[in-house]
C-alpha cells in the first residue's frame, strides 16, 4: 500500500541526499513530501497532517506535532542523536522512532578534528602553536563518532585514551586504545577531551568543575556531543581560573558572548551545529533513514527502534 512520507529539516539534506530519498520513495511505489527551511511550528504541523512516515534531523518533534499527525506510524530521526524526539509522547502515540547511528559519524569526527587542529595553532592567529602529536586524547564514550575520532587522531600520532561503561574494555583495547577506569581518570589524564555522550536527564550539565579542573596543563575541551551536557557555570569558571584551558564546540553554549569578551583565541564555536553536515553524511543517514522505513513498512522490520 502507497503510504506518505515527509522529509521535513528545518536545516535542509545536501540536494543530492534528498534525490537520493525522493528516488527511493517513488521506486517503493510511495508519495514524498519535502518541508525543509520551515520557520514556524504551524507549517509542520499542517505538514504531519497526513502523512504516515517522517523523516527529520534535529527537528523538534513533541506531543503538538505526534497529535497533529494522525496517521504517523514511524519517525526516523536522520542522525544518531534523538533527544529531539518525545520517546514518551510517540509510544503513548503508538508511533515508533528509530535513529540511524553510525551513518554521519566520520563527518563529525573530521570537524572535532579540524576544531583541535585551528585551536592548537592559535586560530591561525600567526603566531606559534602546538602540535596534537604526542598529546593525549580522551574519548569520553567510545560509540560511532568515539571510534572515527580515534582512528583520524591516530593519524596524527596522538596517544589515544577512552571511558566508556557500556562498551566492553576488550572492544575499545583491541583497537590499541588505554581504557581508563573512571571518568576522573580520562580528565586527569588527557591534555585532549573529545566528549561523545548523549544528553539526557543522567549527563545534562555532567561535564563540570570537578572533572575540568583536573586537566592537565594544555587543556582543550571538544564537544561535537550536545552543548547541553556542559555545565556552563563551571565552564567560565575554568576559562577564568586558567589561561591553559580552551574550548571548542559545534555550536557555542548560552555563555559565548561572555567566553568571546574575555578570552580571545582559547575557544571556536560553529555558527550553526555543523558536524554532520557534508553531503556524503546527509546522503549515508537519508538513505538509510528510508530504507529503514521502506523495511518498516515492507516486513515491520523495526531494527534501530528507540522506543
Ligand atoms: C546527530 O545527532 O546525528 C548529529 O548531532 C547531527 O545532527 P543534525 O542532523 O541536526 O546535523
């Protein structure tokens, strides 16, 4: 049966990615409907209406949108994040979420690297900087993007640490990395914090003065996570405490104008969240976003299913 299925991304797919989707959509025989750039929650809500799958980036989709959209069966959120998604709401809706993890990893390793490079030479300021070879990295979670970052950073022969209470020590050493035993151990230990964490009610705020403040000299902070698991009180605290310690992050925390007024060259923020945002990553997690959909529908098949 022919269903309805709605790309909408306020922060638009490469153009190829969405082809891409659109392709799939009309080969199984379904409608596509694309809402990208929409400025207001009424023009999604109106969009929803009824359509039977979504596809969505950061999209905010809460219990407004799961009551607007009457036939919805399935969410595919294009993306390994899915803290934008009401779990709660869409499976009181009867409706199922899935994430596509792994898909935009390499994309956003390639940008926490790139952060750590453009820091370490003093935001390319002229003067004389630092090298990452021979530094210490922590993987503060060692999932998809943990493990690309570590083999880029391998690369540049850096030495390559990793906390991760889920994944099995046997995983992360078979890979020639040192895992730690604690989180106070990572901070401790490495000058280089890539954070990984999902942000939910346990990590919000989680990366605080007590961990920050037991850096080694040389510290610098790289968040491609979620800016909500910093604790920005305890993050001005550091910059004003240390003039060592700098920070990069793929979108800048509520504080930045502060962080810019006063410490010029120790931080680098993305102007809109970017990690994930190159075509070959837009076009891995679109098409695996509705072929995990065509499946769903096809054979009920709910792999990657969040809820
Ligand atoms: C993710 O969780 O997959 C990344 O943060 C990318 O998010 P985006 O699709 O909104 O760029």
């Amino acid at each position: 049966m022919s269903k309805k299925v709605l790309v909408a991304t306020v922060k638009p797919f490469d153009k190829a990615a969405v082809k891409k989707i659109e392709k799939i959509i009309s080969e199984q025989g379904h409608e596509s409907i694309l809402l990208e750039k929409y400025e207001h929650l009424s023009e999604l809500l109106k969009a929803v209406e009824d359509v039977d799958a979504l596809i969505v980036r950061s999209d905010e989709i809460g219990a407004e949108v799961l009551d607007a959209a009457k036939n919805l069966e399935i969410v595919v959120r294009a993306g390994a994040g899915y803290d934008n998604i009401d779990l709660k709401s869409a499976t009181e809706h009867g409706v199922i979420v899935m994430n596509t993890p792994g898909q935009n990893s390499n994309a956003v390793a390639e940008l926490a690297l790139g952060m750590m490079v453009y820091i370490a030479r003093n935001c390319f300021n002229g003067k004389s900087g630092a090298e990452l070879k021979g530094k210490k990295l922590g993987m503060h979670a060692y999932g998809n993007v943990g493990k690309c970052v570590a083999k880029i950073a391998r690369g540049y022969g850096m030495e390559l640490f990793a906390f991760d209470p889920y994944i099995d020590r046997e995983v992360i050493e078979k890979d020639g990395i040192k895992c730690v035993e604690s989180v106070e151990e990572l901070y401790s230990t490495c000058q280089y914090i890539s954070l990984h964490i999902p942000v939910n009610d346990k990590t919000r705020k989680s990366i605080n003065y007590k961990l920050l403040s037991k850096m080694p000299v040389g510290a610098t902070l790289v968040n491609t996570a979620r800016k909500e698991i910093i604790c920005e009180g305890s993050l001005m605290k550091i910059f004003e405490e240390r003039d060592d310690f700098k920070y990069v992050s793929d979108v800048a925390p509520d504080c930045k104008d502060k962080i810019e007024a006063s410490y010029k060259e120790r931080y680098f923020f993305t102007p809109k969240k970017m990690g994930a945002q190159t075509a070959e990553a837009n076009i891995n997690a679109g098409v695996a976003a509705i072929t995990q959909i065509v499946n769903f529908f096809k054979d009920g098949d709910t792999t990657f299913k969040v809820n």
